[in-house]
C-alpha cells in the first residue's frame, strides 16, 4: 500500500509500506493492505511506517489519519522525523 505524512510545511512520507501504526483518539491502531475505510483523529505520539527493508519513525502532534485500502495518509499540524 502507499502511506504518505503530510504537514502543512511539506511531504515527510511519501512510498509504499507494509504496515503504517499511529496513535488515535482511541488508541493505537495499525493499517494493513485492504484495511477498511478509516478516519480517525491523531493523538500526539509516533507514526511507525514499517516496509519490506526498513521502519521509519515519525513524531506528530495532532491530526488525521484517513485510510481508504491501498492508502494511508497522515495529515499532521506538526511532524518531524525521528
């Protein structure tokens, strides 16, 4: 699936994952390929984007997470990478 983290200042993220985990409103939740549409709110925490190869870690304050089966995209206020 594709994942991308967006903030307003620029594209942090942006390519294929495996598994995307963040933490919402009401809890932490992990999205696989062909996960069911999602939106949620962003609680400040990590964002963990986990592919084949590699893990990225990220750092958000608050946002939204929308997940549609073969996307998730973060839109975050304020994101840095860890």
């Amino acid at each position: 699936m594709k994942a991308q983290i967006v903030t307003p200042e620029k594209v942090l993220f942006d390519g294929d994952a495996k598994m995307v985990v963040c933490r919402t409103t009401d809890g932490d939740v992990a999205f696989l390929d062909d996960h069911e549409p999602f939106l949620g709110m962003l609680r400040a925490g990590e964002i963990r984007i986990i592919n084949d190869t590699q893990e990225f870690a990220f750092e958000c304050t608050r946002g939204f997470v929308e997940v549609d089966g073969t996307h998730v995209r973060v839109i975050s206020d304020d994101a840095l990478a860890k």
